[in-house]
C-alpha cells in the first residue's frame, strides 16, 4: 500500500520551492522502487517550517521541514516515508509541534489537513454539516445563530455580522433581488488570512455565502478577490464547478428548492477597494469611489439592492456556527469579541505564520511565545496592528488582550489581524511619513482631507524631520491628524493618523533632532 504523503501546494510555500520539492520526491520514489501517494494539502502555515513535508504514520502525520531540493536525498536515505526517523529536519508528529498545538483552529481546522479541491475530502472533515443544517432552518433562525454566536466582522470595522444580515433580511420587498459580496481584496500589510482561505478551503467559503442567501434571501453572491491573488482564482473557481456539479450551488440546492448562484470577479488592483463601498462601485464596473453612508449597503448596496457584504473571514466562520451551533463559538473569547481570530505574524518575526486564538491572549504572548521574537535576534520595539492604518503600539502596550474594546481603549485596532513586527533598528520618524505617503497614493480622492491632508502630511513631516520651524509644525500636523480623523469619509483619510498619531506620542525622538523637541512633540501627540 502507498505511503500517503502531504506537501503544501499554497502561494507562500510553492514560492518555498515546494513545486520543486514534490517533483523531485516524486521523481526519486519511482527509481528506488518506493510506492507514495502524494497529496497536495493547502498548509498549516507554519511558515517558517515550509515546505513542511507531511508523512502518514498510524500515530498521526509526522513532518519534516523546511524541505529543500537539497535535502530530498538524504530524506529518502534516511527512508523518510516509512515516519519516524532520524533526520536532521524530522519534527515529530505535526499537530503536537507546540505553534499548532497550542491554537484553536476552528476557522483553519482542514487548512493544511485535506486536500483543497477535494470535495469528499471537505465533507469527511465536517464539510457542508452546517449547510445542511441551514436548509431545516428558516432564514430568520439562520439569523439568529450568527447573531447568538457573538460573530463580528473580521474586515476591521468588527461590526456585528448577524445585525448587518438581519437588515439585508427586512430590506425590500418579498421577491427582491438581494446580494451577497464577499470582500476578499485583502491588502492589509502583513495580512494572508483571506488567502489561505481561497487557497487551502476554499469549499467553506463557499459554503458560507450560501448559508448567508438562505439567511437573508439572497440568490446571487460574488467574491471581490484581490487581483495579486492568481491562484486563490484558481482555487475558487474549480472549487465553484464542482459545487454546482454536486447540487451544491443553483436553482435547486440538495434538492430542497432553494437557489443561490456564485461567481468570482477580480478586483481593480487597488487598496481603498478593501471599504465596502468603494468595492460595490468597482463590482458595477466603474471608479472604485468611496460612496457616502446613509444609505448603507445593507440597504441599497449593489445596484442599488440590498446587499451583505462581508469579509472572508466572517463568512468563512458560519459554517462552523451553523454545524456545531453559536454557543460552541461563543464559548470562545472574552467580553464583545467571541470566537476565535486568525492572526497573521509577520515583519521580523523568528516564527511567522497564522496562528487562530481565541480573544484574550496578550499581544506579547503572541509575539514571544508563537512568534519567537525577532528573526536576528535583536530587542523588538514597536509592532503594528490591523494594517498600514493600525497604530504602532510601544512596549508599554504589548500586554493588552487580543480584544476588540481592549485595544480600542488604547487607540489600536486589531483590523484583520494582521501583526507586523519590528526590531529596534526602524526608524519610527519614517514609518509615519509612509502612512501619509501610503494615503496619498492610495486614496480614492473624493474627499479633501484625505486626498489634500495626506500631501500636506508628507510634506510637514518632511519639515520637522529636517528641524524647520519644528513647534509650529508640530502642531500643524496634529491638527492635520485631527481634520482627517473628523473629516474623511470613509477609514482611509480616518485612520491614517492612527499610526502618525502613535508614532508621534511613544517614539517622538525619530522625528527630531534633540531632546526638547521630542519632549515638545509628545506634549503635542
């Protein structure tokens, strides 16, 4: 009998060279005579072990990694395939490696385990429970589980998912068109969370807008996906075929009457296509715009019909709900934020990779205990959290809870998720003006203050880096914060200062020269 035999086929670890790496152990298995069956999984993305090559064992899989061409030959004389031995890249059995042992994966539980495109191996893993269960329900209890559940949005706003589908659900009239749209441009620095989805269970996201149109009555959804995401394009779409070839998407889903098509369309390549709004208007085929709310979209969204439009994430976690119930998801977290939350360590990080919590676990825990600290080895001293518009958080702030209100209270969102890591060598002063830089290259430029005010930021910070005029151009660019902060219309020109601000209060000393500037430029933060 073949040895059954996984190697991650992700975007992360084919760039690892782990395409290079399956056809080489290919390759060796058929000249020295050794039966394999290699199976092609998403990943566990645990990235700094990637390629991480999987081995069938009756204990459970053991891995080897990171797994170059290099190393294929004294893998397979070490006999590798047989499990257990000894070699210098052996890890014992995967799920007891303390990275993955230690996290709650509910959202990422197959990622990595079966193989994406796998239909059977979807359901064999608790694939299309919830889907099933939906279809017994009607579509105002479907809308009550998520709401039960605590699941809020994981885009970076963390509003409350079943309020927004419980609008959708009174919106109209009986009979009208209704949408749903699922914002896969992820562009958050950092961030990869929505990737692996698309990637490595693609099946659950697919599942859980169809779970989403039977709770508001919606037959029509489309995923928005980030242009720079080829393979996730890939993924999905044959994942799609096969759904609609098993009755599992169209007019008659498992035979219960219900309709609800799906298709993916490619993103304009541009950031501020990530707000909601904006995304809408380039899913209709013009400029990605910001819109101005009211209406929201759950009201008058796409083509004017009401429309839910949520994260991968969010969407990603209803199936869970809608198998194991919303008290198992609830019972997860701490406070507002229930369930759990992938975050994605990055920067310089000794250990990057996903890593799905439970809310409540400290920032440093996340960082030291799963991250490792730095890749060099030098003292971290700032980390940026929720994207190029998070706040830079000091050390002073690392033992705040993994929580939505938590880091609200001191001036940090947790967005996405995303987690990037920097040591002691960056230059703070510099990493505030691209925030500013960012912002001008990346507004949609239909409000001044974010449009203009993140010109002028760029240029005032330029000032007082180079000692001109520095108390008044303190203060000049504090008011700026606060003109974009009240200001803009939408999170772009509105959260821009957050890292500015953040910057400015706790590593002052990168913008100025001398000490009683940078005293004078904390007074003014």
């Amino acid at each position: 009998m073949a040895t059954r035999i996984y190697i991650p086929s992700d975007t992360t670890a084919k760039a690892l060279g782990a395409d290079r790496v399956a056809r080489l152990i290919e390759t060796k298995a058929k000249e020295q005579g050794v039966e394999l069956n290699i199976v092609r999984n998403g990943t566990r993305a645990l990235y700094w072990l990637d390629p991480l090559i999987e081995v069938d064992t009756p204990d459970g899989r053991f891995g080897y990694g990171p797994v170059t061409v290099k190393d294929v030959d004294s893998l397979f004389e070490a006999e590798f395939f047989n499990g257990e031995t000894a070699h210098p890249l052996a890890l014992g059995l995967v799920e007891e490696i303390p990275y993955l042992k230690r996290q709650q994966r509910l959202t990422f539980a197959r990622a990595g385990v079966t193989d994406p495109l796998s239909l059977e191996d979807y359901q064999a893993h608790d694939g299309y429970k919830g889907l099933r269960n939906a279809l017994n329900l009607d579509a105002q209890s479907i809308v009550d589980a998520v709401k039960a559940s605590g699941l809020r949005g994981r885009g970076g706003a963390a509003f409350p998912t079943g309020i927004k589908w419980q609008t959708v659900l009174d919106a109209g009239s009986e009979g009208e068109q209704k949408y749903i749209v699922c914002n896969a441009d992820e562009g958050d620095s950092g961030t990869f969370a929505d990737r692996l989805v698309m990637e490595c269970d693609p099946f659950m996201l697919i599942e859980g807008m169809t779970i989403a149109g039977l709770a508001v009555g919606a037959t029509q959804g489309y995923i928005y996906l980030r242009s720079e995401y080829p393979l996730a394009d890939k993924n999905l779409n044959a994942a799609i075929e096969t759904a609609y070839a098993n009755n599992l998407l169209g007019e008659d889903i498992l035979g219960s009457g219900r309709h609800f098509d799906l298709e993916v369309r490619i993103g304009a390549g541009a950031y501020i296509c990530g707000e909601e709004t904006s995304l809408l208007e380039s899913l209709e085929g013009k400029r990605g715009l910001v819109r101005a709310k009211p209406p929201l979209p759950a009201i008058v969204g796409l083509f004017g019909q009401p429309t839910v439009v949520n994260n991968v994430l969010s969407l990603a976690a209803v199936p869970f709900i809608l198998d194991k119930g919303a008290q198992a998801y609830a019972d997860c977290g701490m406070g507002r934020s229930r369930g759990t939350l992938p975050f994605q360590v990055a920067g310089n990080v000794k250990q990057g990779g996903l890593v799905e919590l439970a809310f409540g676990p400290t920032l440093r825990e996340l960082m030291f205990e799963f991250g490792g600290g730095t890749r060099n080895g030098r003292p971290l001293r700032a980390v940026q959290v929720g994207g190029p518009l998070g706040a830079y958080l000091p050390e002073s702030q690392w033992d705040t809870p993994l929580d939505y209100e938590a880091f609200s209270k001191v001036g940090a969102v947790l967005g996405h998720g995303g987690v990037v890591m920097f040591d002691d060598t960056v230059d703070m002063g510099e990493q505030a003006r691209f925030s500013m830089e960012f912002c001008v290259a990346e507004s949609c430029g239909k409000c001044t203050p974010c449009r203009i005010g993140s010109t002028r930021g760029v240029e005032v910070i330029d000032r007082i880096r180079s000692g001109q005029n520095v108390d008044a151009n303190l203060e000049l660019l504090s008011d700026l914060c606060e003109t974009m902060l009240d200001g803009s219309l939408c999170a772009m020109g509105g959260m821009t200062p957050f890292p500015v601000q953040s910057a400015m209060k706790y590593f002052g000393e990168d913008f100025v020269k001398n000490a009683s500037d940078a005293q004078a430029l904390a007074e003014e933060a």
